[in-house]
C-alpha cells in the first residue's frame, strides 16, 4: 500500500503510455507474424499523394502515388478503389474521381515494398463542377480481395 502511494502518478503515467502505444504495437505484430492475404499489406497514407491536371477542355490526368509493404512471405494480389470524406455539402470531390477506371489491380511479392504510381484521364465533359487541378495528400483507399475489403 505504501508501494502505490508513494509511486501512484507514476503508474497512472504507465498506464497511459500503454493504453496509447498498446494498440499500435499489437496490430504491427500480427501484420508482420500472422497475417495473410490483405490483412498483411502495410500502407503508409501520410506518403500518398494524388495530383490532378486538366490536359484539355474535357479532360483531366490525374496521378496517384500509394506506397505498400507486404508483410507476409506469399504474394499478395488485390484492387484499389479510392474513398474520401468531404467535410462540406459545397466540397468539389477529388481524390473518388480516381474510380473513373477503378478498380486497380495491384500485385506485392512477399516481403515488398513498393511505391504503386497510378495513371487515369477523366473525362469531365458530363460533370457540372469539377476541379481544375491540385494536388492531395493522405489518400484514403479500400483494398479489397477474395470477397474480403479494408478501409485504409
């Protein structure tokens, strides 16, 4: 009883890092020792990044660049379709608009890391309002095999 007393902010600290880093830690380990399929595809989403360029009156180029790990030794095969969140009614989409020719097939060995580029043109003959270009980073994708799907 002393014991705690004593030392009682310091285990309320200990306990905080471990409710913070627990999780984190926890799901690392299973990717990189139990996973399968893709459930063992890392991705880094602070590395992504999407631009868009119009190419002409109709048309707009837009390119991805999403970086994967596979954690596993098996090959790993899935598709990419692109998601986002707009934050008001008023929002112009642009990161979904990479679903024009989605879903993208991708393909990782066992233990590869790789930095997928994807290449689209957009036709926006039909589109009201559209963007004009930018450039987003933090892309939220869905990666789905096999009847099986993560939001990433």
């Amino acid at each position: 009883m002393k014991s705690l007393k004593k030392y009682h902010w310091r285990f309320v600290i200990i306990a905080i890092l471990i409710v913070i880093f627990a999780p984190t830690f926890a799901v690392n380990s299973f990717q990189k020792t139990f996973a399968t399929g893709i459930y063992a595809v890392s991705y880094s989403e602070e590395e992504s990044n999407c631009s868009f360029a119009m190419i002409n009156e109709k048309t707009l180029q837009a390119e991805c660049e999403l970086p994967f790990k596979n954690c596993s030794n098996n090959d790993v095969q899935f598709s990419v379709e692109f998601y986002e969140e707009l934050v008001y009614k008023d929002d112009l989409p642009m990161v979904s608009l990479m679903n024009n020719d989605a879903p993208y097939e991708i393909m990782l060995k066992g233990k590869e890391n790789k930095h997928v580029k994807i290449r689209t043109n957009i036709d926006v003959s039909n589109m009201e309002n559209h963007i004009e270009g930018g450039e987003a980073t933090g892309v939220n994708i869905i990666i789905k095999s096999k009847g099986k799907s993560r939001n990433l």
